[in-house]
C-alpha cells in the first residue's frame, strides 16, 4: 500500500533537512493503516522498528511516497516492511531514502495479547 506525505517547513530541523523524528511518526501511522485496512476491526500496537536507516537528507517541499509491505504474518503480529522515496527533489524516484521494518502485535479491548486469525 502507498501512501504519501509532503515536507513543509514546519517538519525541519535546525539544520535545514528533515527530522527524523517526523519521519518515525510517518512510518509508524502509515503501516499502522496497513494493517488496519488489511485486517479491519482489529487492534494493532506498535511493538518494533528495526534497523532505522537514513540513507539521504530530506529538503522542504519534497513528496514523500511510502511503500508498506506486509513482510511477515505470525500468530498475533504483523510486520510491514516500509520504504520512503522521494518523487520531486530525488535525483532518482527508485532510491530509498529511508527503510525500516516495523512490528505491531494484536490486542484485545482489555489490551492483551490476542491472535490476528481465528485459528
């Protein structure tokens, strides 16, 4: 699933380029809807980012699209693997400038543990 996001002046730091907390905040409501979509009627929390990479700077007025992929299904989690690219300033729209996986695990309305299927 594909989503996008533009930079504005508001989401940069001090040194003129993105912050990356931003960026985390995007991943994570983005793969979040993934699988709120893939799996509707279901809580989800957040329960892993791994490997946060930053491969490139991030300037104001880029568009952001986020490429979420469902990379694992387990009993109650779900794990997207998440891609940023760059579709206005980006030299080259097919460079990642930004990669992680993230992991959410399945609750139940008292916040337990609870499996994504039936089974």
């Amino acid at each position: 699933m594909d989503h996008h996001k533009l930079v504005l002046p508001e989401h940069i730091n001090h040194y003129g380029f993105l912050f990356g907390g931003w960026l985390l905040q995007w991943i994570d409501e983005f793969a979040y809807i993934s699988a709120t979509v893939e799996f509707p009627g279901l809580r989800f929390v957040t329960i892993a980012m791994d490997n946060v990479q930053f491969r490139r700077r991030i300037m104001v007025g880029e568009v952001l699209r986020f490429a979420v992929e469902r990379e694992h299904l387990g009993r109650s989690s779900v794990r997207y693997r998440v891609r940023a690219y760059g579709l206005v300033r980006a030299a080259d729209p097919a460079e990642v400038l930004f990669e992680t996986a993230i992991t959410f695990v399945r609750v139940d309305e008292e916040g337990h543990k609870a499996p994504i299927r039936g089974d």
